[in-house]
C-alpha cells in the first residue's frame, strides 16, 4: 500500500510527511543504458554558494532546516528555497550553486507544486551545468522518473520501487544498512525506495535485502547522489516517531554525501 501522507504524530499545526512518487513503480534492478560510469569532462567550479536547499510544498517538517545546520556546523554556505522562488530561477541562477540539496516529504506534491519549466531547468543546471545533486527519500524519488513531466529526470528511468516495508503496512522504522566502508549504521527510514544498482556506485545497501539504500551516479555533468533513507534527519523526527536509535545521529552521512556532490567527487562505493 502506497500512502503519500501521514498523520501528525503528536498535536501540532505542522504535518509530518513520509516520501512517496506519484507514478507507478518498477523494478529498481532496470538500469538505463544512458547511466554513466565516468567522470565527465566538465567542471562544475565557478559557483558561489555551496548548496541550494529545497524547501517547498510537502517537504517534511524540519528536514531542510536539519540541512541547513549541518551546511551551518562544516562551514558550507547555503539557502533555502521554496516552490514559488524556485519557480522564479533561470538555469544561470540553479548553476551559481554547488549542489542543490532535496530534502524529504511527499515527492508527488513537490514535483506538482513546481512549473514544468522549473523541473526542466533543474535538470538542465545538474546534467549540463554540472551542478551537484543531492536527494533524501522524496528526493530520491523525483531525481529519478522517465520524463519531466513528473520529477526532474535526472537519470531516465522507471520509478522507483518501496522498499519492503512500505508494502509490509510499515510506515516508520530504523533500518541497518552497510556502507562500503565496511561499518553499519540505523538510519531512519520514512516511506523510502530501494536504489537502482548503479554500476560502481553503491554507497549503501539495505542490511536484510542487500538492495541499495545509498547510491550515486553521473546525471550528465552532475553527480547525482541518492538516500533512501534520511541520515539527516533531525534529532526530533526520532521522538515523535516513537524510534530508538542505537547509534545517535547520522549527520556525518549527509555532510559527505553534500560535500562529495559539490566537489565531484564519488564516495566509496562497493
């Protein structure tokens, strides 16, 4: 069962939102043939802020200001965004930026509430601009569809799949994933996809399925790297989702993925 939204959890004027598309999925194991696997040959150097971070229609409550203080805590400059001002960006504006950064919620309603125009520049400033891309869980989503009719199209594929908690009636829990490192940690999973099976760019794999969790791609000039589960999430997302988190916050996680997406450089995959 899909669900887009969900209720709030504790009494409060603000909706908390778990991810989800608003297209019928598919097998994450079909890869486009269109997917690089090397560095392109441009550079994407002259920006002038590191990230651009979205904050618009159906983002979960809290998760781009969680962004923004661990750009804040590395000394990356940054600015948040939300649908009508991105609306009001021409690709040279999106390319002034290291990375533009998506956040979690509901990926259907955010992709909705942007103009056709906007989902195209975005993906005109990450694949030929060669300006990073970054996506937790409905970010995730929407990087990835078959078009720019819905999403950004980032990589030409089918939708993206749930991972099997989604279909299982879960809509929260903690996940183990291990990391290419050879560590594993629990991350917060919300209503997330599993990854496609990039070629050399598996950062992540889910620790019961061995599906991918964190992956990374060249999206054209870009690099492109995705979580399906939020190693931002803030501290408070743990409390009001009832979750026990063994090994504290996963702040470090995102920051690399940020950091490896404005520099160009890949993150040690498997």
């Amino acid at each position: 069962m899909v669900k887009f939204l969900l209720p709030a959890i504790v009494a409060s004027v603000f909706v908390l939102t778990g991810c989800g598309s608003s297209a019928s999925s598919a097998d994450a194991g079909e890869i486009s043939s269109s997917v690089q696997t090397s560095r392109p040959q441009v550079s994407h150097t002259a920006f002038k802020t590191d990230i651009l971070i979205f904050q618009g229609s159906a983002t979960a409550y809290g998760d781009a200001e969680s962004l923004q203080t661990i750009a804040d805590a590395h000394g990356l400059s940054s600015v948040i965004r939300n649908s009508s001002q991105m609306d009001q960006m021409t690709v040279e504006e999106l390319a002034t930026f290291g990375a533009i950064v998506w956040p979690g919620g509901y990926a259907g309603q955010m992709s909705d509430s942007l103009k056709a125009s906007t989902r195209r520049n975005i993906q005109a400033a990450v694949k030929e601009r060669g300006v990073g891309f970054v996506g937790f869980c409905a970010g995730a989503f929407i990087a990835i569809s078959p078009d720019t009719k819905w999403g950004f199209s980032l990589i030409a594929q089918p939708t993206l799949p749930y991972y099997h908690l989604e279909d299982e009636g879960t809509d929260t829990a903690m996940v183990s994933v291990n990391l290419s490192d050879g560590t594993k940690r629990n991350l917060v999973w919300w209503g997330g996809p599993t990854l496609p099976e990039f070629p050399g760019g598996v950062i992540a794999r889910y620790g019961d399925t061995g599906q991918p969790a964190i992956a990374q791609a060249w999206a054209g000039n870009g690099l492109m790297i995705l979580s399906a589960p939020h190693p931002e999430a803030p501290e408070s997302w743990r409390g009001k989702l009832g979750l026990s988190d063994s090994d504290g916050l996963d702040h470090d996680i995102a920051f690399n993925m940020i950091q490896s997406a404005i520099q160009q450089q890949p993150m040690k995959s498997f």
